[in-house]
C-alpha cells in the first residue's frame, strides 16, 4: 500500500490530543486508513498499577477577549493556547489575576509553550511571551473555557499486529497524546504505520510476531503492562519506542535498561556502519514509554530511536515543533532504517558448521576460486571463511558481521549458500 505521509499528516494536525477524548478517536480512525488497526476503549477510573485512568476530557471551545470583544487568544485556531485538562470557566478578570493562568517562554518570545495538568483540576491558557507582554494592566479580559470531564468516558487505544510463524513478539510503541505538535507527536505513529508496510513487504514470512502499539504516553503504557504483563514478559523478545524521529537530526539510540536486546543491537548495528552521526545513550529513567517497559518488575529490553531526542531541541513542547520543524523524506528513512534492523532480527541466528575438522574444501563446491590470484576472493568468499570458522554454536551472524568487518548482509547472503549446500546448519540446544 502506498500512502502519503504528508496529506495524512494534515489531517492529524489540527486534532485536539490528550490523554482522552475525541481527538484521539478520529487520529486512530485516520490511522486505520494506513494500516488495520483494532482500536479499544478503556473505561475511565480503571486501576492501572499505582494509577488510575482520569476523566475523559473534550473541548468545544475556550478563548480570551479583550474589553472590545476581540478573540486575542483562540483554541479552535491553535489548540496549544489553552492548558491541557483545563476545567471549564466563565469569567471576567484583569490581569493581575489572570497572569496566575498564563504560561509563557520568556526565552523563547514567539513560541507558545505546551503545558498540561493531567491529574490536578485548574484552568489557563498559553500563549507567546511576545503577546503575554502586550496585555493592558487597564483591560478587563473575559475568559471562557467549554470543557467537559466524564467519569464514564474512555481512553482510546489501538494495536495492529503482523503475525508470525512464533508467538515471540517485537513491539513497536508511539503515543497519541499530543496536540498540534510535529515531532513529538505526529512522527512516531506516521513512522510506525510506513514501517508496518514496509515489513508486510520485505519480510513476507516473518520469524516473529509483530506489534505495533498506539496510546497514549505514560497512562496508556502503564495500562496495557497492567493488563497484558504475563503475555508480554513471556513474549517479548524487544522492543522500542519511537518518537520524535521526523526531523534531518542524526539518529539517537536510546538503550534498554537491560543494555542488550536484539533490536537495539541492530540499530546500533546499522547506526555505526551505515550513518556519518549518531548519539547513543545507555538507558534513564526518564524520557518516554520505555521507562515503564523498562521499569524494574518488567525489565523488558525495549530502548528508544529518536532523532533530536525530547527536551534536546528549543522547539520541544512549543509551537515552533510545526511542520516546517520536519521532513518527510527524514521519516521515510527512519522507517527503512527500522525495516532493516527487523530484517537483521529476523536473520540473525546462531549456526553450527557440520564439518568442523580443519576447512572444508569449497573449490569443488564451487564456492571458492579455483585460480590462486590476489583479488581472487571476494566478499562472499571472505564471509564463507568467518562464518565456518565461528558457526560452532557460540556466534551469532551479528557477531560475526562485527568481528569480521563484513556487512550484514552479505553474511547473510553467504549463510543462505551454505545452507543450500547443507554445509551449515541452524543450532539447536539441547
């Protein structure tokens, strides 16, 4: 299936997202135009771990207008002005009381910031540092905010699933939680819905399971450990997040707590052999979701790939993270770097030579030149020799691609030679 990025990405953008509401149902109904998503709702109030799912929260409208009846600040033509969970409120106040209800970035006089208040009932409104400046001490400014919290409501979740021909399962995880922000919000789940095509498409028989998980941050992570926590501890083989990954920066691995899970070792595979730059991290305990598919009682190996990492960049959590932040083509490469390290998970095994003693004649094969020149072996050639020599139940073909220096790839091009010749086979423990 082939869709755009960019078209899908405007109809996401004006969307009002949070933890709960309407905005995140009609962001999943997009979504599942992409790929076939099952999307759920969670009753408001369910227990999860040590906390609990809020009210859902919708806004018609919210709005301050100076003593003119002019609309200085309006939700519905930037859903960022206004404070994330704000209650409803009818008032007229001068601004010597509503400055207590103004969040701003001084440092940053022409972004409006985006602030919320999940889990504490209060109300404000967010705007740039440049307009908070211009307010007149003699105004008296009305403020109005058409908001709802309910108690019967629901939190919005969805997964797909790619299945495989095991039951063992990578996850892939973005959120769907934030409101007119591009980077952090709208990349991860577009990256993740290309990346589903692209595994439909060049791993047509996968190994693993696949599932890719939409909710949002914190309180939906939270939930779904709390809910599936046997069946992921016992299925997950990796896991990653992915989030802020469609801006030109260089790649970001973020490491599992464990440090060493098979996904974050292809990333960091491919990072260092194909890309000039990237950072690399070992894990926090902060940042996103995988600090709770990290947390101590799971322990999953899940990291994380951003680009510029949360809280790393000026335009983080402001209005300056808007579309001319991004690139298209950036995500469209963050998804074929991610098919390829699922490609390597999907290789990647340990082999046993079944003819150990001293080297295998492969000239009569047909597998080795037969004419004893300098530039006679070639890359294949070279690969057969590591992997023969280190196909003895110990090492991997990741391994051995590092230890001798040879793409991936063509290790694994040479291993399906080999195993073609019945030279080599899969390692099975005992």
């Amino acid at each position: 299936m082939k869709f755009d990025l960019e078209s899908i990405f405007d109809r996401l953008w004006p969307l009002n997202r949070s933890l709960t509401g309407n905005g995140n149902r009609e962001t999943l109904k997009i979504l599942s135009e992409l790929i076939p998503l099952k999307i759920s709702e969670v009753p408001c109030g369910t227990k999860c771990f040590d906390w609990t799912i809020p009210p859902e929260w919708n806004v018609k409208e919210a709005w301050i207008k100076d003593s003119s009846g002019n609309k200085i600040v309006d939700f519905c033509k930037n859903n960022l002005c206004l404070l994330g969970y704000s209650e409803p409120i009818h008032k007229k106040m001068h601004i010597e009381e509503l400055r207590n209800h103004i969040y701003t970035l001084p440092d940053q006089p022409e972004a409006i910031p985006y602030r919320t208040s999940y889990y504490q009932k209060r109300w404000g409104f967010c705007m740039s540092y440049r307009q908070y400046s211009s307010l007149s001490s003699n105004e008296e400014y009305e403020i109005y905010i058409d908001a709802s919290y309910n108690q019967g409501g629901s939190m919005t979740v969805a997964e797909a699933e790619i299945k495989g021909g095991s039951d063992k399962t990578i996850y892939i995880t973005s959120y769907i939680c934030h409101p007119s922000m591009a980077n952090n919000e709208l990349s991860g789940p577009l990256v993740m819905c290309r990346l589903y095509h692209l595994i439909k498409d060049n791993i047509p028989n996968p190994r693993y399971t696949y599932k890719f998980l939409f909710m949002p941050e914190t309180i939906g992570s939270i939930w779904y450990l709390s809910t599936h926590r046997d069946e992921i501890i016992d299925k997950c083989i990796s896991g990653i997040v992915v989030t802020c990954i469609g801006d030109d920066a260089p790649f970001t691995l973020k490491k599992s707590r464990i440090g060493n899970g098979i996904l974050e070792k292809s990333i960091e595979y491919l990072l260092r052999t194909t890309c000039d730059s990237y950072k690399l991290y070992d894990f926090f305990p902060m940042g996103s979701d995988e600090r709770q598919y990290c947390s101590p009682g799971f322990n999953l190996p899940f990291c994380s790939l951003t680009r510029s990492m949360y809280g790393e960049y000026s335009e983080y959590h402001t209005s300056l993270d808007n579309k001319s932040f991004i690139s298209f083509d950036a995500m469209e490469r963050a998804a074929k770097l991610l098919m390829k390290a699922m490609q390597i998970v999907e290789y990647n095994n340990v082999y046993i030579n079944l003819f150990p003693y001293c080297e295998l004649q492969l000239g009569k094969r047909g597998l080795y030149p037969t004419l004893s020149a300098p530039d006679a072996r070639t890359a294949i050639v070279n690969a057969f020799m590591w992997i023969l020599n280190y196909s003895d139940g110990n090492h991997d073909l990741m391994w051995i691609s590092d230890k001798s220096e040879i793409n991936f790839f063509t290790i694994k091009e040479a291993v399906t030679i080999l195993l073609n010749h019945k030279i080599l086979a899969i390692y099975e423990k005992a």
